[in-house]
C-alpha cells in the first residue's frame, strides 16, 4: 500500500473492508506497509470541511477532457491505528514525517 495506495479504501468506514480483503490475500505472517498522510496537518484549521478531511473526491482532467469523479482517503495514524485494531490488526509506525506523514507496518492479528 505504499504510495498512499490505502487511499482505495475510499473512506474511514471502508477501511474494515479493506482490512478484511488484505487479510485473505495475505500468506500466513504477512504484513503490509502503507503510507499516507493526515489531511487535517496539511490544510491547517483554515480549511472547514464536513465530515472527516482526508475523505478527498477528485477527478483528472485533461485540455476539455475529464474522467469520473474518484473517492479517495488519505488518513492520518491515529484513525488508521483505531480502525486496525478494531478489525484485530496490528500496527506500528516504522517513520513519521514531522508533517503528517507515516509509514506504518500493519499485521492481522496481534505482534508477538
């Protein structure tokens, strides 16, 4: 999931689903290592937005030519860590910017 790529979870919410397909993909003690970054760190309190911040939706455009719009989460350590261990994953931050952004190492089930 480097590359922010835990951003095709779409949501907060949609981050149990997330955990749930990667758990069966994953062989027996395999881990996976995600990064992203905390939105709220890097608009500031400037930007009010509803609902969480890193919930982005964005589309790409080309000249007079633009695809659909796409759901997005970028989502800081703390949400990612409470969401993990409700689905019985385990997590550890293996680097942290000092800006908002982390690399963390998630596990299913519990580090021994």
């Amino acid at each position: 999931m480097l590359g922010q790529n835990i951003g095709i979870a779409e949501t907060v919410d949609g981050l149990s689903r997330l955990f749930r397909k990667c758990e069966i993909l994953l062989r027996p003690h395999g881990q996976m290592l995600a990064n992203s970054v905390d939105e709220s760190y890097r608009c500031g309190a400037a930007m009010p937005q509803e609902g969480y911040p890193g919930e982005l939706e964005f589309r790409l455009c080309h000249e007079d030519r633009c695809g659909p719009w796409m759901r997005w989460l970028h989502v800081d350590y703390e949400t990612l860590s409470a969401r993990a261990g409700e689905c019985g994953w385990s997590i550890k931050k293996l680097a942290d910017s000092g800006e908002g952004a982390f690399l963390a190492r998630l596990q299913p089930g519990r580090l021994t």
